[in-house]
C-alpha cells in the first residue's frame, strides 16, 4: 500500500524566501505529525495535527513556521523569510491514532 | 519536559555477531511508550521494535529485543546474527500521552563483513 509521501524531496532556495513542504499522510489516518532533523541529530518535534486542527504546536521555533492540514487529509509546513539555519530534512509522519507512526523519506531543505 | 540520551554516537560489529546499543530517557510519567527506529541512507524513518511501559515483558521481533529496565529508565537495542542490511542510523524515542515523539541523538551502527 501507500506509504506517506513529502514533495519536494530536495528543496534549495536562497535566505529571505518562502517555501512550503507538503506531506501526504497514509489514506485514513487521523493524525499527522511534522518534525525537523538538523545534521547529525535526531529529529525534532514541530507540531501535531489530530484532523484539520492543531492538536500540539509548540514545536515551532518561531513565528515563521506555520502549518495548515485544511481538509484533514494533506498538510503543507510552510516557512516564512527562511533563515541558513533553517536548512535541514523535514520528517512527516502518520498515525491511525493508535500507537505507531509512519514517516515519510522528508524533504532536505538547504537555505543558501 | 522528556529527554532521551543515547551515549554511543557510533558502534560497529562482525556480521553474524550480536551488538548491543544502549538508550536512557528522563520522565515523570508512568504511562508511555518507547522505540526503536531505524534509519538508512535514504532518510525514512523505520520502526524496528516497540515497548510499551505498563509491560514487563522485553519485546522481541525476529533478531530484535529489548531489554526494557524501568526503574533505571533504560530501553537497549540488541541486534542477535547482525547482517550488512541492518547498517543504518538507529534512534530511540519516547512517546508519552502527549502524542509527539522524543528522539535520542542516533547510534550510527556499522556491520564489517
């Protein structure tokens, strides 16, 4: 079956651009996730989504990231006047609600 | 706030033998889930193994098991007839009742043929 899918797989934009990573989750499952893995670290917790809403967001490092997920099903994470340190893979995953999550292969984002 | 520590950035082992990789995690809570993702060059996240902690019992899945200590909080990975296709990046995570999960710094394991 399908499994969750992120396009673009690379992204490369310039400092000061905007940028939106999309994430299509396991047909069915309620609940989605985003997280952020700097080089070399493991992946960090962005924000939550159980539905359209945003069940948990305090993983977002400031004011320039913002996610949406409109119709419950796909959500796009989108990156306002990107910053080099914003360079980095970014993981969807999704859950049937239960325990597991499955992810994505991310998108590498390198902000030059 | 939960944190996981995994203190081998990397380990390597003879294919066919056994390793072991180790995972420490912080928590107050008493209901929560731990787990064991693998990592390969192309980026995706697998799960290889999961505990959950109102259970004694280790899991084990095929050539994988855990021994799941709770009172020391520790959850290690071993890997039994290790084989060129586990070599990968692997992650321990906790997952409590607020859903997201918490990562350690990743194992980079290495099999020598």
């Amino acid at each position: 079956g399908a499994g969750v899918s992120q396009t673009p797989s690379n992204k490369v934009t310039e400092k000061g651009k905007y940028v939106e990573l999309r994430c299509d989750p396991i047909s069915g499952h309620t609940a989605l996730y985003w997280y952020r893995q700097s080089l070399g670290q493991g992946p960090e917790f962005l924000i939550y989504f159980q539905g359209t809403g945003a069940a948990d967001d305090s993983g977002l490092p400031n004011d320039r990231f913002f996610a949406v997920r409109p119709e419950g099903s796909v959500s796009t994470l989108k990156i306002q006047r990107t910053e080099r340190g914003d360079s980095a893979v970014y993981l969807c995953a999704s859950s049937p609600g239960i325990v597991e999550q499955f992810f994505g292969p991310g998108t590498r984002l390198t902000v030059l | 706030a939960q944190t996981v520590t995994q203190s081998q950035p990397e380990m390597s082992v003879q294919e066919a033998e056994t390793v072991t990789l180790s995972c420490t995690y912080d928590t107050s809570e008493s209901d929560y889930y731990l787990f064991w993702y693998k990592q390969p060059p192309s980026r995706q996240m697998i799960l290889v193994i999961r505990q959950e902690a109102y259970k004694q019992q280790n899991a084990t899945e095929n050539r994988f098991s855990v021994n799941f200590q709770k009172a020391a909080k520790s959850f290690s990975l071993k890997i039994s007839d290790s084989q060129l296709g586990d070599a990968a990046m692997y992650f321990c995570a906790y997952r409590s009742r607020a859903q997201k999960l918490v990562f350690g710094q990743g194992t980079r394991l290495t099999i020598n043929p």
